[in-house]
C-alpha cells in the first residue's frame, strides 16, 4: 500500500494523517505545497476541488481529506 499526502506547515489534520499512516506501516510520499519541491498551482491540477489540507491518495484511489480517510477505515472500506 502507498499513499500520497498533499499537505501544507502548522496542519494538526495532516500531522494526524501521517503519524497513522506511518502507525499502519504505510509508506508516504509527503507533498507540501510550502516546500521547495510542490506549489499551491500543482495541488489544484492535482485536485482541483479541494479546498483543505490534507488531500490523500491511497493506491492511486482518491480517499479526500483526513475526516474522510478516517471514515472509510471505520466502515471497512479501507484496510489500514
């Protein structure tokens, strides 16, 4: 399993987001559009109807924010 976060500094619900992922043993790719390697332009083409951070990917699939992911794993739609 591999996931993809996009993420921004000072975000609780994208710091949450990676210490379960990493509690799970998933591996992550960490896209924060206030480094030096991703910009805000290249999070909106990514996914280009969010508003919040973070913005998760899992496998490829679309999950949506830290509520949303935490939400399939509770009804057993996602396996962490």
């Amino acid at each position: 399993m591999r996931a993809i976060i996009w993420s921004k500094n000072n975000c609780i619900l994208c710091t949450k987001a990676k210490n379960l992922l990493e509690k799970k043993g998933i591996n992550y790719e960490e896209r924060n559009v206030e480094g030096p390697d991703w910009t805000p332009e290249q999070f909106f083409e990514a996914v280009p109807n969010a508003r919040t951070f973070p913005q998760i990917y899992i496998d490829g699939k679309y999950i949506g924010g830290y509520d949303m992911m935490m939400t399939h794993w509770q009804l057993g739609e996602l396996r962490l």
